[in-house]
C-alpha cells in the first residue's frame, strides 16, 4: 500500500475551540465535515491526547473557527503544534465566548459555528465527535484555507497527534514546485532547503518567509539569528540541511 495517496484526499485548516469548567483550549485540525443537512450535523476527528479532547469528553460542546488563506504560521503553530497544557493559547488571541461557552477564535476566521455533541465514536488514538450544529455566523468573504494550501503555499506539516500525520510527510508541494517553476535568484547560489527538527518545517530560500520578515532569495545562513520557526517556534539552531 503507497500511504501516500492519503494526501490526496482534501481538508480545510480550523481551530477547534472547548471549554472545561472556566478553562479554554484550541487546537489546529483539518478533519471536520458535515455529515447531515437536516438537522445540520458535522463531525471532527481528535486525538485523545490532546487537551481539547478531554473538554470536549466532559462539556459536549465545541467551536470550529474556519480559517482563512491569510492566517499567519505563527497563529497554526501557537494551536498546532504547542500543548494547552503548557501555555495559555488564547493570550494575545482574539477570541469570544459562544452560545454554547466554547471559545471562538476571531483572529484570521472567516467563519465560525458552535455544535453539541450528540454523539462519539472510538476510532483507536482518536475519538469522532459528531455535533448537532447551534450557533453558526460568516465573519468576512476571505479565501478558506484548504490543507492542499497549508502544505502547498504555507510550508506547513502535519502534527504527531494529527489524523494525518505520516512518518514518511513527503516534502511540501509548495516547497517542489517553488524550486522547480521558479528561476534562480540572480547572485545567490546557497538555495539548500533547511528543516526544522521539531515541526518538520522546511525552510524554502527561493520562498523565504515574508510572514517572518525574511524576504524570498534569502538564503538560510544570511536569515538573522533571531529568526524563529515560523510554525513551532524553534530558533535556528533546531534546523538541518534537507537532505
């Protein structure tokens, strides 16, 4: 079986949002649908890992904030790839508390919707929440961000406790057809991709980083040392040639 094929299927980008008591969590996934029309149902995949999942299991209620093309690296890294646990995610966050008391994060959503879970299915590292929709609003007319443009445009990489997640990640579109389409920056001959150990981020010279300051050419030595991963947060020390 070529596991890759499982690349090919399509998702969105969201933050799930879930509330325990006062407390608030969120985190990056890509696996929500709707799976009913009439009453509007939708479901989203989580792994029991994760923080957002225990609230979820004790409120029965969630938020899916849909985001949009513009959402910065920082943003997805801050809720994909950092524990709830640790930090407090909704510091510097715009953000609201829904009908049902779940947070919605404002911050690069074009959309948003709350739901109650009806229902939950055991899927081995992962629970299916299925949730009767209850609360639903369009914030702004923005492209969504699909996963194809997360990995494609973005950089982006899956997570360890993402559905998704393939030890065998192949390199991200993006970064192949930016290396193959776009000609050589005159003058710089040092175009080596570089990858962050922790996230798995791959640094594109010929994209750069416009999001970081870090204009596309630039090649990963000349980046100033107090540059960051733009996903995880990673200083350059945590980088390696691709090799």
């Amino acid at each position: 079986m070529d596991p890759k094929i499982l690349f090919k299927i399509s998702y969105g980008m969201y933050l799930l949002g879930a509330a325990q008591d006062a407390k608030l969590n969120a985190q990056v996934v890509n696996t929500v649908f709707q799976i009913t029309a009439d009453p509007p149902c939708i479901a989203v995949s989580v792994n029991k890992k994760n923080l957002t999942h225990e609230y979820i299991s004790a409120s029965k209620k969630f938020s899916v904030s849909m985001l949009d093309q513009a959402a910065p690296m920082e943003l997805i890294g801050k809720f994909g790839f950092k524990s709830g646990r640790e930090i407090d995610k909704f510091s510097g966050t715009k953000y609201k508390l829904g009908s049902t008391g779940a947070p919605v994060v404002l911050d690069n959503a074009l959309a948003y919707l709350e739901a109650e879970v009806i229902n939950q299915i055991d899927v081995a590292t992962h629970t299916i929440f299925i949730g009767k929709v209850v609360e639903a609003e369009i914030l702004n007319e923005a492209e969504p961000m699909t996963y194809a443009y997360y990995h494609a445009v973005k950089g982006g990489r899956s997570s360890q406790n993402a559905p998704t997640y393939q030890k065998i990640d192949v390199p991200a579109a993006g970064n192949i057809s930016a290396s193959v389409s776009q000609p050589a920056v005159k003058g710089k001959t040092n175009m080596q991709k570089y990858v962050c150990k922790v996230c798995g981020y791959v640094y594109d010279p010929v994209v750069g980083d416009p999001d970081g300051g870090v204009k596309p050419g630039t090649a990963f030595a000349d980046i100033p040392d107090t540059w960051v991963c733009p996903v995880c947060g990673a200083d350059k020390s945590q980088f390696e040639a691709q090799v």
